[in-house]
C-alpha cells in the first residue's frame, strides 16, 4: 500500500510540475507608458498587462486627464482613473509577426475635479458641476509594433462612458508610447 501511495504522489507531482512549467513558459507581463490627446487637452496612461497567452490578455491602467473646458468660460477639469478590462488580439503581420491589433474594454472607477475643486470662477461665476467619484465603462483599441523582444512601440485608443460625469459622458484618449515585457 505504502508503495502504491508513493509512486501515485511521485506521479502527481511530476504531472503538477509539468504542468506547471508548460504553464509559465506561456505566461508573459508587460508595462506601458502613453501620451496623448483627451478631450479639450493632454493624458497621460500607465498600463500592465498579464499575458495568459498570446492571443489576450488582461489589463489595469491608470489615466490622468488634464484639460480645459472652453466654452463661454474656461473650466479647468482633472480626470484620474483606474480601468480594469481584457483585450483580444484580432490581427498580427502574416510575415514578421511584429505588428498585431488587439481590441478590448471594460469598466472604470475614478475621480473627476472640476475647477480645482472650487464652485466659483474667477470671474464671480458659480458653475453646477461639482467634484466626484465618477464610474462607468470602455472600450479599447491597441496596435502593437515590435521594436525589439522587450519592446514595442504603442499606439493607443479608449472612448470611456462616465455613466455619472458632470464633464460629458462620452471621454476619447488617444496615445502613443512603449511597451516593455517583464518576462
């Protein structure tokens, strides 16, 4: 009996590690930097992403939104949020294999600061938007060209829905950066 055990936990653990080791030979990190255009002015977005394989792989980025409203008075905004979603590759070159396109989305939480938080104008205006906690979803476009096996050259589109933005509901970003793997 004592053999039989041994040579079944001997055998799980060869077929676990192999597994295993398949496993993270697949799995891959990565982390990106953009710039780029949002409405009425400038972003910034930090990414990572986990790679289960190479057709997908799931995303956290980070956005920050500096911009003016320029309407009858200008209204300076700040946009920061946290987006959590996956993204599909959906095209890579039939040759090198160095340019693929990935389309994805999902939600997003984060905070919205209009005029620096005051109500009041420097003109004696008051305005009705206040600062919050806005929510709501996206979705996503990425092409990816490789530079070199740690980098890629990154271009960037989201158009976010903020469900309850004083701001607009609708928010385009558009970017350009690079893209490093971790392993």
């Amino acid at each position: 009996m004592r053999k039989i055990n041994f040579l079944l936990t001997s055998l799980l653990l060869l077929s676990a590690s192999f597994c295993f080791g398949q496993l993270r030979g697949n799995l891959a990190s990565s982390v990106g930097l953009s710039g780029g255009y949002v409405e009425d002015g400038y972003g910034i977005m930090g990414t990572f992403n986990f790679h289960p394989d190479r057709y997908r792989y799931f995303q956290i980025s980070v956005l920050a939104a500096i911009a003016e409203d320029k309407g009858t008075q200008e209204i300076p905004y700040n946009i920061f949020t946290i987006q959590p979603g996956i993204y599909y590759r959906v095209f890579v070159a039939p040759r090198k294999r160095n340019f693929s396109l990935f389309l994805g989305g999902g939600g997003l939480f984060g905070y919205e600061v209009i005029n620096n938080g005051s109500n009041e104008l420097p003109s004696g205006a008051l305005i009705n938007a206040k600062s919050q906690f806005v929510y709501g979803l996206y979705v996503g476009a990425e092409a990816e060209v490789g530079i070199s096996n740690d980098f890629s050259l990154l271009i960037k589109a989201n158009e976010y829905y903020h469900i309850n933005s004083d701001v607009g509901n609708f928010y385009p970003y558009a970017g350009v950066g690079l893209r490093y793997f971790l392993f």
